[in-house]
C-alpha cells in the first residue's frame, strides 16, 4: 500500500491522567497501527482543556479520525471540543483506555487496550447519544452522567482526600452517607413534577458509574433516551448503606426508595445553588436543564458496531 493510500489519526495521549500508563500503552498498541498502516499524528496533552482544544480547533481535512489514550476525563474534553466547533465538524472517535476511571469504556466493552485498538483498526462504528446541560453560565456535554446532591457532595469532599488516593472516593462516599445530607428542589420531566427534599439525583447514559457500580442498569448508549436515578428524602443511614452495596449489581434500583425514570430531557431547580457532577467532575452548578442529543458522535467499537 503506497503512502498516499495510508489511513491517517491525531492520537493524544494524557501522559498524567490516571495511573499515568498512557505513553506506556501508546508504546503497547503502535505496532498494531503499524501492521495496518495507520499513520499517527501523537500529541501529548500538557494541560487542562488541551484535548479539548485539539478537538476544537484542529483541522480534520487529511484525518479520518481521532484516537484518545485517557479516561473519563480525557474523553469528556474531547467530546466537549468536538461539539463545540465553530464549522460543526464531526470525526469518529477512536478510545483506548488509559484512565483511572473508564465507565464509558467498560459499557463499550474495550478495557483492554489492545482489543480498543484493533477495533479502531477494524472502522466498525456505532453512534452515540449525549446530554446536552445547559447552566446559567455554559453549555455542556456529558456521555456519562450529571449528578446532584450527594453523588457530587462525595466529589467535593474527595478532593480534600486526595492524598488517599484511588479510595478516596469510597471513603467520601461512606463520610457523606452518614452525614445524609439532603436539599430542597424540583425535578420536572415529562409531564411529572417531584418537589420536596433530595438525597440525590443521577442523570445516566451509561450503565456504569465509577469503578465498575452499575448505577443504571437498563441505560443504552444510543435509545434516545437518559436513565434518572431519585433518591428522596428519608431513606435513613442503614436503608443507605443498603442501597450502597447493590450498586455493583444494579439490583439498588428495586428498592421502593429508589425511583427509575427513562427519559428524554428534565429540569433541575434546587432552591439553593449546588455544584453539579459532570463525567466525574465538579463542573458546573445548579439550575440545570438537561436534554438528550441522539446520534451526536461515532465511536469506533465492536459491540454494537454497524
């Protein structure tokens, strides 16, 4: 195959995210880009929002697509990029895992590196839904989940435990169950109106959430549709810590303090403003509206590629 014929990607590699693998697993999977001829164009990320302004800015004209060695993190940038652009330009996007957190990776099927690789190399794609969040002050896009209450509380409060790492987040998880913290607002979706105090809510594209918890067990990455998790007020501690060790199984969501709703955009009004979880982050604050975007990008992938 000459030259000219070559398939050709921008690769950016976050050298810091995660467990900080990622040139390492770019060094792993070349040689199976080299044996199908694919021609890299490596960046490696250097700061904040750089993957975003790769993906915002750079010109596609000679590239298939885009290839990301990261997490969560990583691809919400991009994402964000992508649909940020200023001539609307859409390109596949190729996800090899390389993060700490990977819910949108395990939901596709493609945690290991290799097996993510020569799916990019085999150009089977599917479509992907996203949420578009729309704050007071910005627009976002989240592939995997919007979270209020307390499924952002623990973000907060495991930023004051970073220096635990990885289990930082079970122990802000457990330090926020007992304090059973709860806030007043409405929830409005469809034709439905829940006012009064809430644990939490947990808008969900993906089936799971953080390590591996499947926090919406019946969510699809392309039905058009958002998974919401309510948890209202009242529960109490040790109907809490119940629910926390279903999560891995789904099985939380059959519990009567726990309502499950598929829909297709809501609005969310606390009475006092609060920090959102977006993919994983603190990324904005409440109010918020939320509504599905169908088809919004392509990925490259094996389960459920066309």
């Amino acid at each position: 195959m000459s030259n000219d014929q070559h398939r050709k990607f921008c690769l950016v590699v976050n050298p810091f995210g995660g467990k900080q693998q990622g040139l390492a697993i770019l060094e792993s999977v070349k040689p199976i880009f080299d044996a199908a001829s694919i021609d890299l164009e490596v960046i490696r990320t250097t700061r904040p929002r750089h993957a975003y302004d790769v993906a915002n800015t750079k010109s596609f004209s000679d590239l298939e697509g885009m290839i990301v060695i990261g997490g969560d993190g990583t691809i919400h940038e991009v994402i964000n990029g992508m649909l940020d652009r200023s001539d609307n330009k859409r390109f596949p996007l190729g996800l090899i895992p390389g993060g700490s957190g990977n819910s949108f990776l395990t939901d596709l099927e493609v945690l290991d590196p290799r097996k993510a690789t020569e799916a990019i190399v085999s150009g089977r794609r599917r479509l992907i839904d996203v949420a578009k969040v729309s704050l007071s002050d910005q627009i976002l896009y989240a592939f995997n989940i919007i979270g209020w209450g307390l499924v952002a509380d623990v973000n907060v409060r495991a930023e004051k435990y970073r220096w635990m790492g990885p289990i930082r987040y079970t122990v802000a998880s457990l330090v926020e169950l007992i304090r059973a913290k709860t806030r007043a607002g409405t929830l409005r979706f469809d034709d439905r109106e829940i006012k009064g105090e809430f644990c939490f809510v947990l808008a969900c594209n993906t089936i799971h959430t953080g390590k591996q918890m499947k926090m919406a067990p019946r969510a699809t990455l392309d039905d058009g549709l958002i998974d919401l998790v309510v948890v209202k007020h009242g529960p109490g501690l040790f109907k809490m810590l119940s629910l926390f060790s279903k999560l891995y199984d789904g099985n939380y969501i059959n519990d009567p303090a726990v309502e499950y709703h598929q829909v297709k955009s809501f609005v969310l009004n606390p009475e006092i403003a609060g920090p959102l979880n977006v993919d994983g982050e603190l990324l904005g604050t409440t109010p918020a509206e939320v509504v599905v975007k169908p088809a919004a990008f392509e990925v490259y992938c094996n389960t459920g590629a066309q």
